[in-house]
C-alpha cells in the first residue's frame, strides 16, 4: 500500500468553497480514476500565517496504480485546481510506502 498526501495551505478568503468544490467534486474525480481504494481529508492543526491547511490522502494498493495515477490522470486534475485557484494556495505532495500497518 502507498499513501499518497496532498497538503494545501489556502487562502482564507476561498477556503470554505475550496473545501466544498474538494468535497464535491475534486476528490470524487481522483477517486473515479481507479487508482486508490479510499481516501481522507483533514484540517491540519498548528497553521501556518496567512492560511488554512489541509491534508488529503489517498491510498494506492501499489506502485502500477499510483504511477498510471501521476501519468495520466494527475496533470489534468492538478491544472484543474490550479487554474481555479490560482495564487490562492501553496500545495505539496509526499508519497509514504506503507511497511506495516497496526489495527
């Protein structure tokens, strides 16, 4: 399993509809490409200045998915948000190779 994390520190002024259009239709439209099998968004606590943070993560059952992922479907998706939210948000994005999980 790998997870993938989208952390995005957004302005303020567009942060409740970002977390709608988020809710509505960005994560649904990362979801419906088949390559994760769930998914979570969470409010970082501790902010930066000038900003409210998110956490996003996916999880890929593997590599193959996540690279189809970032090939073909993740430009599109991401100049999507960009164009929206253009000099509104800062993002970056960490991939964490899962090694054991505790339940």
């Amino acid at each position: 399993m790998i997870l993938y994390n989208v952390t995005v520190s957004i302005d303020p002024s567009v942060s409740e509809e970002w977390l709608s259009w988020m809710r509505t239709i960005h994560i649904p439209e990362v979801m419906a490409t088949g390559c994760f099998v769930e998914s979570r968004l969470s409010r970082v606590q501790g902010e930066e200045e000038g900003g409210v943070t998110f956490a996003i993560t996916y999880l890929s059952p593997n590599q193959e998915l996540l690279d189809e992922y970032q090939s073909k479907h993740a430009p599109l998706l991401q100049k999507s948000h960009s164009e929206k939210y253009i000099g509104k948000f800062a993002a970056f994005r960490t991939f964490l190779h899962v090694i054991e999980e505790f339940k």
